[in-house]
C-alpha cells in the first residue's frame, strides 16, 4: 500500500472521554472512529485489517479442531427468547424492536437460543454428534456504560461457537479441545493472558472458564499463581487475598484483567428449554449436552494495545501488524531515496511481504510521528545517509535502529522479516 492512497487519518489530538492507551491511539492512529460517542465504532480501513486478521487467526485455529463456521441472522425472533425465558431475564442490554406487523424482535448480543434452534430443524440423531458451531459477526449489547473504546462498545465483533453432544463426558472433552484451542489463538497473537475460574452468571450452566489479559488498565480482579497455572476471577474466590496459599504451595497474587475470552459447560439447559433432542444410540428422544464458547474480537485489538504501547502510540504484535514492513522515504525530491523506496517496496510485494510505503510529501518529521503512532513492528528509514550509501533498520519496540548497507538490504530484509 502506498501512504498518499490510503485513508487512514493520524491526529495529535486525544479524543475528549478517552482516558485508556488503547482508545487513545486507535482514535488518532485512524483505525477507528466514534460514532456519536456512543459506543458505536467505523473501522477505517487499517482498523478493517487488524480485525481481519485476529479474526483469521480466530478462525484457523477454531477449523483445524473440527468446528464449522455458520452465519446466523443478526435479528433475532423474540419467541426464541420466550421459549428460553432470557426475553424476560435479560433487561435492558438487550435492543428490542418490532417490524411493521408489530411482531417483536432483537438484536442478537448472544446466541444460545438461535444456534439450538439451527440445530432442532437440523439435527436428527446421536450419529451427527459431537457438533461444534460457530460464527464470528456483529453483537449488540445496550451496555450502561459503554467506554474505553472497542474495551466495552455496544455493537461489537464476537466469535461465538456452540457445541452438541450426546453425553455429559463428551461435552467436558470439547470443553477442554476448546480451552487448548483458546490458548493457541491467544499465544499466536502475541498475548500475555492467563486461565482463570469463572462465574457463569446469566448464560448459566456449571463449569466456566475465563482468559484474560493481564493489563492494570483491566476491570476484572483476578488472582492467580505464578508457581503453577491456578487462577480465579475474585467473583467466585471472593474470600481470597493477596499472599493466600495456592494449592501448590506457593502464595497467591491479586491483579487485574481484560476478559477476552469466555468459556461455559453449558449442559441441557437451552436445549431442554427449547425442546431440542436428538434419537440416541437406544432410539429414544435426549436433550443435548452444550458447550458454549466466546471470545471478543473487536475487544482483543484494544486488548493488545493496552499490553503493547509506549508514550508515542501503537505496537502491534506480529500476528496482529496491519504491515510486517513500513518504509519511510524522508525526503520524495531526492530521486535515489524515492527510487530505492520504490524498488525495495516491489520487491518484497512481490514476495507476498505486506509492505506500506510512504512516500508523502511531508516532512520526515511527520512522517516518523506517524510511524510511532500506527506501530508497524519493523519500519526501514531510507534518508540523507543514502548518500553514504546506509539506510536504518527500526524495530517499533523500544525504536532501536540498525544501521543497514544498502547493497546488502535486500537480504538483510529477507532474513528479519
Ligand atoms: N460490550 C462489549 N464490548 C466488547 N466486547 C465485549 C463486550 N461484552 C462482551 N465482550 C466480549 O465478548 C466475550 C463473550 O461475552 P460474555 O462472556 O457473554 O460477556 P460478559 O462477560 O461481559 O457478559 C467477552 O469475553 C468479551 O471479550
Ligand atoms: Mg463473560
Ligand atoms: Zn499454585
């Protein structure tokens, strides 16, 4: 891409009600935008990026453990929620509104009802089991407070997977496949997160589990051990404190997290609700076993923000990085810094390497400010010292620079990227 076509607006100015890194910077690096303050967010097109990426990270990692991708409708019948009776739990969240038959509706911030009836209409025996359903699409919750930028937005991008089994065992050994899986997507993108206990509130069910980013700017308190993996949301440990004794005999530490991820051994509930049951192995009509399974995908881009920035702006993680490369010509009207900026950036689009190139008027200046702000992880400075016959290598974390011969760039590059 070069950086005269892209729309991708960069300001010095903070946001009025942003107080977090992560609203900061998505804001005036111009991935995002408020709309209205309101909790409701564009996504320009480097923002449309990022999200695409950690959602095909979210993706490849759910496919290769068997789960299908579907794509339920956003809106949602409220008899569904009847025959579960979360129309009438689930207060205010949740955006109702009637067409022109006065038939009611919702917007779906969940969807437990609407994948068990996919499923009843579908699904006719135990030898169509285990099955493992997901989507990755708009939610909307009509939260209180909505804040912190994409942290808790009112429309948001969920991954939310459902799964159906013919016993309670089955549904435990997906539960961990899914805890595994969660881990891997985490890991590949670059996080620092931990397991913790969790409370399974309003969707109900037995066992939950909930990973969560370690970052001080979190609202959960968690406490966790650093001997072993044991950690719990202070929700359900609430009489813990700081220095207990963890089970392995190591003491406890109190700190705080984002929630990124939510995991529910779910049982019959909803399909009990629903009357949704399959013929099991004696011919008899059983209500399936469920697991459910959510991870916030608008909410990780803030997420790994907040665990990777500095006083300038944005450091993405490699996974995560709108470009694995952005090339700086500081000065357009020095023809051999425009012409190695242009045979370097052919070069490694060539080789498949998503590589930005600015080649904007503006000062040199103002271009490194944009490079700070937008936190590509590797940028290549080509400037006066071309003349010298040296460009600089930057890596964004810490912004050290190597100095690089620019006879031996193309294979200096091919090495580090
Ligand atoms: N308002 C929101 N804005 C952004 N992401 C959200 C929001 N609410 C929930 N999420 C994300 O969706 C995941 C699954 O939602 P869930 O566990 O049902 O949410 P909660 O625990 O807030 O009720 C959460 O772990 C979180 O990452
Ligand atoms: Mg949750
Ligand atoms: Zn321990």
């Amino acid at each position: 891409m070069r950086f005269s076509r892209l729309l991708s607006p960069t300001s010095k100015q903070t946001p009025n009600d942003a107080t977090l890194a992560s609203h900061i910077y998505l804001i005036r690096a111009g991935y995002i935008q408020s709309v209205g303050d309101s909790g409701l967010y564009n996504y320009l097109p480097l923002g449309k990026k990022i999200l695409d990426k950690v959602s095909a990270v979210v993706k490849e990692e759910l496919d290769k453990v068997g789960c299908q991708e579907v794509s339920l409708s956003f809106v949602t019948p409220q008899s569904l929620w009847d025959e579960s009776g979360r129309s009438q739990e689930y207060g205010k969240e949740l955006l109702r509104f009637k067409d022109r038959k006065d038939n009611d509706y919702l917007l779906s911030p969940t969807n437990e009802e609407a994948m068990v009836n996919l499923v009843r209409n579908t699904v006719k025996s135990y030898k169509q089991l285990p099955l493992n359903l997901y989507q990755i699409n708009l939610k909307f919750r009509d939260e209180i407070r909505p804040r912190f930028g994409l942290m808790r937005g009112r429309e948001f991008l969920m991954k939310d997977a459902y799964s159906f089994h013919a016993s309670t065992q089955d549904m435990q050994r997906e539960f961990s496949v899914m805890e595994e899986t969660y881990k891997k997507i985490f890991t590949r993108l670059g996080l620092d997160f931990r397991v913790v206990q969790a409370d399974s509130g309003q969707i109900g069910g037995e066992g939950s589990k909930e990973f969560m980013l370690l970052a001080d700017s979190g609202e959960d308190d968690i406490i966790v051990c650093d001997a072993c993996d044991y950690g719990a949301n202070v929700e359900v440990a609430t009489d813990a404190s700081e220095g207990d004794i963890c089970a392995c005999g190591a003491s406890l530490r109190m700190t705080k997290g984002i929630e990124a991820g939510h995991i529910f051994q779910l049982g019959s509930k909803y399909s009990e609700a629903l009357k949704a049951t399959f013929l099991n192995d004696q011919g008899k009509a059983q209500a399936y076993q469920m697991g459910t399974y959510g991870i916030g995908v608008s909410r990780l881009l803030a997420g790994i923000i907040e665990q990777n920035h500095d006083d300038k702006g944005c450091i993405w993680t490699k996974a995560s990085a709108p470009f694995d490369l952005h090339i700086i010509v500081s000065n357009i009207k020095d023809e051999a810094q425009l012409a190695l900026g242009e045979r370097v950036y052919e070069m490694l689009k060539a080789r498949g390497i998503d590589v930005l190139l600015d080649e904007r008027k503006d000062r040199f200046g103002a271009k490194i400010k944009d490079y700070e702000l937008m936190g590509v992880p590797y940028g290549l400075i080509i400037g006066k010292n071309l003349s010298n016959g040296m460009v600089e290598f930057v890596t964004r974390q810490g912004m050290d620079k190597t100095e690089v011969d620019a006879t031996e760039l193309d294979s200096f590059l091919a090495e580090v990227l």
